[in-house]
C-alpha cells in the first residue's frame, strides 16, 4: 500500500461491511492515505442485521477521518 499511495489522489473504500477481514485495519489503512495526502472516500455498503455491534464502532470511530462519506439513504 504504501508504495502506491505517493501517486493515488483518492482511495476508494466499498463494501467494507461485505469484506469484514478489513474492518480492523480500517483505522490504519485511512491514517496511512492521509499521510500521503490522499483523499479517503468510504462506502461501507448497507448495515444489515449481520452487522455486529463491533463493526458499527469501528464504522463510527473512522467516519470523522474520512473526507467523503458516502451512506444510504436510511444512513
């Protein structure tokens, strides 16, 4: 990732609720964008009723951080 970042003005984060693997780095992937001056857009894709509480604060905790923020409707 870090190699990358120098060259990328925007990193696109979708579907992180379906790619649960990356919700604890979530924090740690966002900080490491920033450093590099890339712009962070998050897409975390619907809150189902698979959605664990854990996963919400994690959601919650990296919301401010980003800079687009893209819910749904309902969100």
């Amino acid at each position: 990732l870090l190699e990358y970042l120098p060259g990328v003005d925007y990193l696109y984060l979708g579907g992180i609720f379906k790619l649960k693997m990356v919700l604890p780095a979530l924090d740690e992937i966002i900080q490491t964008a920033k450093k590099s001056n890339t712009k962070v857009v998050l897409d975390h894709n619907r809150i189902t009723n698979n959605t664990t509480h854990e996963e919400k604060e994690i959601m919650k905790k990296v919301i401010p951080q980003v800079d687009f923020y893209l819910p749904s409707k309902d969100e």
